[in-house]
C-alpha cells in the first residue's frame, strides 16, 4: 500500500512538472473582474499626493469624490449589464441600475480628461499641463483600470451576478 502512494505522488508530480506554465497560471490566477479593476483603480488614486492648495490639487480631490460615488453605486448593485445595455437588478436592494454607475463614470472620465486629457490622440484635449509627471502617470493607470472595467462590464449578461 505504501509504495501505492509513492508511485501516485511521483505521478502526480511529474504531470504537474511538465504541464505548460500557461496551464499552471491559468488555474492559479483568477480571471480579473469589474470590480477588481475599480478596487485597484482606487488605490491608484487613493495613493496620489497632490498640494490640496493648488488647481491640479483641488481637481484631484473632486476626482477622488467622484470616483467613490462611482464605485460605491457600481459595488452595491450596479448589476449586470445586458446586451440591451440595461442593468438587472442586484445587491440587497434590487434598485439600482446601469445609469446610476453610468452617469458617475462619465462624470469620472471628464474629470481625467479635465487632468489628462482625452484618451483619444486625435482630440485636442490635452488636460492640465502643469501637472506633475508622476500624478499623471497615475492618473493614466487609473483611466485604464476604468477601461478594462468599462470593458469587462460589457461582457456581462442577465443572469450572471455579481462575485
């Protein structure tokens, strides 16, 4: 019996030790989803030090207000989005819809275009040219967790619920 399981464990082993690295991550790494790209878009904007006494400063701050209404109306029941692009309902409520996160959104990307600027190169909004280099280097990996967010919103339908 013993030796039983040691020939088990050295199979197993072996199957592990030559399965494909991209089979290995696939099972290990979950799959992001809308709401982690808002989690982490937050603490990208939670960890920006700006002066609250200058203009840039003072945009940030009303980023930071907007972005939580965002994120608090998408986090406790946005709901799934439909092909229709309508919500479901979720959460405890069961009233909210997409147009609630919706409208914050978009009021969160006119603020970084406000800072940043648009995030099409042709247009020419450009955004606030004195802002540090660094805040817009978060800025702009804030705007892009919203985009993979935005994204992957679109790929929900009704019946899947939030995790």
């Amino acid at each position: 019996m013993p030796r039983n399981r040691w020939r088990f464990a050295v199979l197993t082993m072996a199957a592990l030790l030559t399965s494909t690295p991209a089979v290995r991550s696939q099972s290990l790494v979950p799959q992001p989803t809308p709401e982690s790209h808002v989690i982490e878009a937050k603490r990208v904007l939670g960890d920006i030090a700006a002066s609250p006494t200058s203009e840039s400063g003072k945009q940030i701050a009303l980023l930071q207000i907007h972005f939580t209404d965002f994120a608090t109306a998408f986090l406790t029941g946005g709901g799934p989005i439909t092909r229709s692009g309508i919500a479901g309902t979720a959460g405890t409520s069961g009233t909210a819809s997409s147009s609630d996160w919706r409208n914050k959104y978009a009021t969160v990307e006119r603020d970084l275009t406000a800072l940043i600027g648009s995030p099409d190169p042709a247009s020419p909004e450009r955004g606030d040219a004195s802002l540090d280099p660094t805040v817009r280097k978060q800025l702009q990996t804030v705007r892009k967790n919203l985009q993979l967010f935005y994204a992957a919103t679109m790929g929900r339908t009704a019946g899947h619920e939030k995790r």
